[in-house]
C-alpha cells in the first residue's frame, strides 16, 4: 500500500504545484471554448470585420452618411457623426451667418444622464475633465512645460493657450463669444483637434457654459 | 489445501487484493477527472489571463495610468450604449496629429486615418473581452447603477497590454446580480474611478437602494432571470 499512498501524494503535490502556477496565466492565445454551443453567431456585431460583398471594406459598423448638401466649411462631411443635424435653436450661429454672442442653451436646461437628472454646469464640467483638461487642464489655464497645468503642455511642445483673462494680454481667446467657442470645440483650432463628433450640440453649449463659469475666476 | 489446483495457478494469492485496489483506483481516477474539469475547464482558467497582441502597441498604463485620461474621452459610448466602443482613428489622430506624429508604432494609425475621410484601412484591434454570442450584455445600464469599470476589468490603468482578468463566466454574472452592493458606486463617484473601493458606507447605502421600489432615485434591480442576459 506505500506505493498507493507515494503515489496518491504525488497527485497530490501536483495538483497543488499546477493550481498555483496554470490557472489565469498570461497567453495571448484566444480562450478556449470547450462546447462550441452558439458562441459564434454570424451576425452583424459592433465594431466587427463582416464579409460581405456589398461592403467591400468590411466594416461592421457603417460610417455615417456624407451629406451630399452641406455647407459646412469642411466640405461634404459626415454630419450625423458632427452631430450637428439641423437645429436652429442650437445652432452656433444666427440667421445672418454670425457667431452668436448667447449661449443658446439655459443653464437651467436639464439633463439626463443615465436616468438621473444633471445640472447644465455639472454635465458641462464633468464633459470639460474628460475631453478638455487633458490640454487644458482641470482649470483652463493650459500652458507648456513644467508649469504647464494640462498633462499634453507639460510633457510635448504642443502650445496650449490659456482662456482666462491676465493683465497686460490682448486676452483674444478670453473674449471670444459664445459661438466662436462652439464652433472652435467643434471643428477644432490649429493644434486642437475637433470634437464635434465626440461630444453632443448639447454637451459643447454646456462646456460653453463652463469655460464662462471658470473664466469668471480670473475676470 | 488444494495446493496446484487450476485456480491457484490463474489467481495467485495477491490477486485477493486487486478488486479494491482497481475500486481504490477508480475512484481516484474519477475524482482526479472531476477536479481536472472543474478547475481548468473553468473560465477562470480558458479566459483569465487572455492578452492578445494589439497591432499598435498602445498603453494602457500610460494614456489612463501616468496622464489620467478619462476613460471616456476614447471610450465614448459607454454611457449610452450597450458598447464602450473602440475610439476611431480621428480620436487617436486628434492629439497624435502633433504628439509623437513620426512615430513608426503609429504607422497603422496613419494608414487608418487616411485622408480623414473614412478611406483608411480600419485598425484591426483584438477584442480581449469576449462574452458569447447568445449572451447580452449593456455597458450603459451598468454604467447608470453604478457599477464601475474596474468591477469587470481590473485595473486597466496598470496594464501594458489589456489582460482579462475576470472570467467573465454566467457564474461571475449571477454572484454581482445576487448581490452587487460591494460594486455599486454612490452618487458623485465617477465610473472610471480605478482606484475607488467598497466601504461599510457605500454597501450599506447599496443595500438601501436594493430594496429600493421608487423611479427617484431609479431603483437597483439587478435581475437573475435567464432571461436577463439570454434574450
């Protein structure tokens, strides 16, 4: 029976020795699938590659339809992912083609955000930290090197200018309206990529609104 | 003693032995099958650890972890659909079109953006989180009862490589839907929030919400009818 007994211990030690080091180690192989069941389904399925002879470049997820009218200064563009579709109430400029001088959006407009409501300023500057501190900084004063207050200035020569107002400045980026602000946001600015495609009507009226709120700090 | 007989010569004595030693060895071999199956057929062992290569090797550890990204500001539909979504290649170019442009890791993204006009080669991005295709699943609805990312994917923010690290099994769904209140995030802490733990606080406010029936604040109900999820 010692045999038995050396063996069983083996199995033992074994066991324990691969329970510690095999399970959950690192492989970039794909995970096995033991019973295939449905587990691969040809379907359409988000962000996917798909053959099919009618998409000849395989995308899964269509991209948005070229607006064969549009008169957006970048020419025919993808204007459902700009999420700029026709809106006059919101739109950044008036009937004569200027920049509006009023955010169109009441700061006492509502959201709701995932079934709970949320204030215009909260959305604007929970929006503001994800998309814009990253250059500009949590308080808008942006700059380069080590002092510079977003992580993109302090790290690479990109120039991040500030758009609080400062003594002794021609303060140009400071006083810009409303609309010119949307549509910098929008359609972007020199180094400043643009977010319209990122980010809802709503959302960049209330980052307006929260650029207004932060610059009042330093007005 | 019948010594000599047929029956010796075929069965010597220690072979009175070898009925329970073939039980003995069955069993074990039945119960060592057992523990084969149920602890490396597991998920936690097929899945866990998958880390496939990327074909730009971007890092996590470095956009989330050193600069703090938001998680959001590449995986925007998170909050409103059922998929986080891998960013395009105009949210890359947006900040690579003059932050280390010449870079030859970032050669595929520059094929990918082409002109900027939806005429590139699409990165082809290895999805690590695999659930199967009769399984649902809705990023946003998580997102809402305040779950955050980290529940299900660990600390991207710490990877090099996106790893799993959860298996992802019905198990590992039906033990947060039973009961989730080490999960659920109170009011004012942000989903992407990686380094966010339970307190005796949060659970018990959790727990509240649980048995919660009202529409404000939206009622916790995390169901575990097959139905839920196999739809």
């Amino acid at each position: 029976m010692s045999t038995l007994k050396i063996t069983l211990a083996l199995l033992a030690v074994s066991c324990a020795g691969l329970t510690g080091c095999m399970r959950g180690g690192v492989s970039d192989a794909p995970p096995v699938h033991l019973v295939l069941d449905m587990d691969f389904q040809h379907k359409l399925k988000a962000q996917s590659h798909i053959e099919f002879e009618g998409w000849p470049d395989g995308r899964s997820s269509r991209l948005p339809v070229h607006d064969p009218v549009s008169t957006d200064p970048l020419g025919k563009t993808l204007v459902v992912a700009r999420g700029s579709l026709p809106n006059a109430d919101l739109s950044h400029k008036d009937a004569s083609g200027a920049f509006k001088k009023q955010n169109p959006l009441p700061l006492t407009h509502t959201f709701t955000v995932l079934g709970k409501p949320v204030a215009t300023i909260d959305r604007g500057k929970e929006r503001f930290d994800i998309h814009c501190s990253i250059c500009h900084g949590t308080t808008g004063l942006g700059g380069n090197g080590p002092t510079g207050n977003g992580l993109a200035g302090r790290h690479w020569p990109v120039a991040i200018p500030s758009f609080h107002f400062a003594e002794g400045k021609d303060n140009r980026v400071a006083n810009l309206t409303d609309g010119e602000l949307f549509d910098v946001i929008t359609y972007g600015k020199n180094t400043m990529p643009a977010y319209g495609a990122r980010l809802s009507v709503e959302d960049r009226w209330a980052i307006v609104h929260y650029v207004r709120a932060l610059q009042s700090l330093s007005k | 003693m019948r010594r000599g007989s047929n029956l010796t010569v075929l069965f010597p004595k220690w072979t009175n032995k070898l009925p329970a030693v073939l039980a003995l060895g069955a069993a074990a071999t039945g119960l060592f099958v057992v523990f084969v199956v149920n602890f490396w057929f597991s998920p936690k062992h097929t899945d866990v650890g998958y880390q496939p290569y990327q074909p730009i090797s971007y890092s996590h550890k470095l956009h989330a972890g050193s600069m703090g990204m938001d998680c959001r500001y590449c995986h925007r539909m998170v909050e409103d659909g059922p998929h986080a979504t891998i960013p395009d290649a105009d949210t890359c170019f947006g900040c690579h079109k003059n932050i280390k442009k010449d870079s030859l890791a970032l050669a595929p993204l520059h094929a990918a953006y082409g002109t900027g006009k939806g005429d590139g080669t699409p990165i082809e991005w290895v999805k690590v989180h695999l659930l199967p295709d009769y399984a649902f699943f809705n990023h946003a609805v998580h997102v809402r009862a305040g779950v955050g990312c980290v529940s299900c994917h660990g600390r991207v923010d710490q990877m090099e490589i996106v790893r799993q690290v959860e298996p992802l099994s019905m198990g590992f769904c039906l033990e947060c839907h039973r009961d989730p209140s080490a999960h659920i995030r109170p009011n004012g802490v942000g989903a992407t929030d990686m380094t966010w733990t339970a307190t005796p606080d949060s659970i018990a406010a959790a727990k509240k919400l649980l048995e919660w029936q009202g529409d404000n604040p939206p009622a916790l109900n995390p169901p575990t009818h097959c139905s839920a999820c196999h739809r």
